[in-house]
C-alpha cells in the first residue's frame, strides 16, 4: 500500500506500516487511529483527499503488527523517497516514533532525541520541512492518567510554528 490523497498535495502525513485492517481495505489509516487522524485534519482545516496525502514508511504490513526492523524500513525508503519527490508536499507530518527515526536518521542517534523532544521544531527531509507528532493509534492506546493527557490532547494544538504558517494559508 503505498498511500491515498492528492498527488499534489502540501501536507504529507506519514505513519509507521499499514495494519491488518488497512491491509483488508488497501487504505493507510483506517479504523480507530483512522477516526482520531481524521479529527487531526479537521482541528486544522484539512480533510484526507484535499491538499493531504497519507502513506506509510513501510509499503506491506509487519508480520503480527510489530514494529517494522531496521532493514525493512531500510528497503522501503526508496519508495517512500520517491513518493517525496512526487508530490513535492510543503510539509511532512511525521506520525509516531518509527516515521520519525525512518524520516530524520541523523537526530535520531542521540538516545536523548525522545518523540517527544522532537515535537515542536522544524526538521528537514530531502529539504522538506518535517514536524513530529504522536501516532493516532498511540494516542488512542494510551490511558487518559494525567502524565499522558497532554499526548492524548497533541493534536488539539498544532505542533509547530510551520503547522500555524500553514493554517493560515489554508484559510
């Protein structure tokens, strides 16, 4: 499954490896996670097929939904280079830990680089900007216990200056 959107799309959202569901339906980011990324778009005026394209690092679905190893993301990052340099988004919105590390290698060497250090600043892939956030299926995983309810609110806020630039144009 290589993605769904506008080819021409400005934002790219990029997610970690399609799930058993996504694999049945041939759609990144369906169900739950699908739901919860949807009200994403819509907390910053965006809708899936209009201006946004979503794909994930890894093209096929990990055997028993793990994460995907090192030398699978390694084989799909080609692809998903490609698709880069196809739709010449404006920004990328890395979804969860495993987009970030396959999208941003060289931050992520440093074990302090936490996701949740990378939330908030510009990143570069390929000279694309890139913003990190939490993966919808993360979000929607974890307990409402007051240490993650800021994580489980993430998207209410957009993670970055960009993401604002960005929302204004879109008015």
């Amino acid at each position: 499954m290589f993605g769904i959107g506008d080819a021409h799309a400005d934002w790219l959202f990029v997610g970690e490896a399609p799930g058993a569901e996504e694999d049945i339906q041939g759609e990144p980011f369906v169900g739950q996670a699908g739901k919860l990324l949807d009200n994403m778009l819509a907390a910053i005026r965006l809708r899936r097929g209009q201006n946004v394209y979503i794909a994930n690092v890894l093209k096929c679905r990990p055997p028993e939904n793990r994460d995907p190893h090192v030398d699978e993301v390694a084989q799909c990052r080609p692809f998903l280079q490609q698709q880069v340099a196809l739709i010449q988004p404006k920004l990328i919105v890395a979804l969860g830990k495993v987009a970030a590390q396959s999208l941003l290698p060289s931050e992520n060497t440093a074990a302090e680089n936490t996701l949740a250090s990378l939330r908030g600043r510009l990143h570069d892939f390929n000279g694309v900007p890139v913003i990190v956030t939490y993966h919808p299926a993360h979000c929607c995983a974890i307990r409402q216990t007051r240490q993650n309810r800021g994580k489980i609110y993430a998207w209410r806020k957009p993670p970055c200056k960009a993401c604002n630039l960005s929302i204004r144009h879109n008015n």
